[in-house]
C-alpha cells in the first residue's frame, strides 16, 4: 500500500456563518482534501432598544457579540407631539384667566394640573357660556 505525504496545510476555525475544516495538501503533487468540520458557531446576538421619541420611530438593534453583524427590526412608530393646556387662572367677571400651551414630554404624562384636548374643549364651552350669561345679564340691566 502506498500513501501520498499529505501534511496538515491549514486549519480554518468556524466563524458564525461558516464551517471549520482541517485542508491537507500533498507536499508531492498538491492535491489537497478537507476533514475534520465542524459547524458554523452561529451569531451570538445581543439586543440593544432605542425607544421612540416624539420625532424619531424605535427599534431594536440585534448585533453579534463575535462578529459584529447586525440587523435592525421591531420598529415602533414615533409618538409624535402631546400638546397639553395647563389653566394657571380661571378667568372671573372682573380678571382674566391664563391658559398656557406647551409640548409635554411622554414620560411627564398624568401629571396632575394638565387638561386634556377634550377637557379643554369643555373649560371653553363653559366660559364662552358664562361669557353669554354675564353679557345677557348686563344688557338687562340697561
């Protein structure tokens, strides 16, 4: 029996994505085989959540801790803006009532003294109401 003198060339180490192997080569004529796989490893992900801001949607980030790849999903919409009123002073027959408008950020929301868009739709029904009475009243009066 007679064997080639084929010698260990190179070992190639899996990475995520591709199969390890051992390459022989023959020192005489340079015919060359692979053995010894082994299995691609796979990506080791590791995530990383950027939340959504009033501009800017959210996502995750998925990014290997090996190789460096990564990949973007889970998209969450921006929020956008929450406009609130806030009544510093309700308004009387004799002093004017201040309203302030202003951008509330999200992680402020439920703090006690705003109004929401539809309350403040009612506040101004009912002072436009007031405001008809007053005037009603003050023309009787003439």
């Amino acid at each position: 029996m007679f064997f080639l003198p084929y010698h260990t060339c190179a070992k190639q180490a899996p990475t995520c994505e591709k199969d390890g192997y051992t390459n022989h080569v023959c020192s005489v004529c340079g015919d060359s085989y692979r053995d010894n796989y082994v299995d691609a490893a796979g990506h080791q992900y590791t995530d990383t959540v950027t939340a959504p801001t009033c501009t800017a949607s959210g996502y995750t980030t998925h990014t290997c801790s090996v190789c460096g790849h990564s990949y973007v999903d889970s998209i969450v919409p921006a929020t956008g803006h929450d406009y609130v009123w806030q009544i510093t002073r309700v308004p009387t027959c004799t002093a004017e009532g201040v309203i302030n408008f202003f951008l509330l950020p999200i992680e402020r929301e439920g703090v006690t003294g705003m109004v929401t868009w539809g309350e403040f739709f009612q506040f101004c029904m009912v002072i436009l109401a007031v405001i008809a009475l007053i005037y009603q009243d003050n023309n009787k009066k003439r």
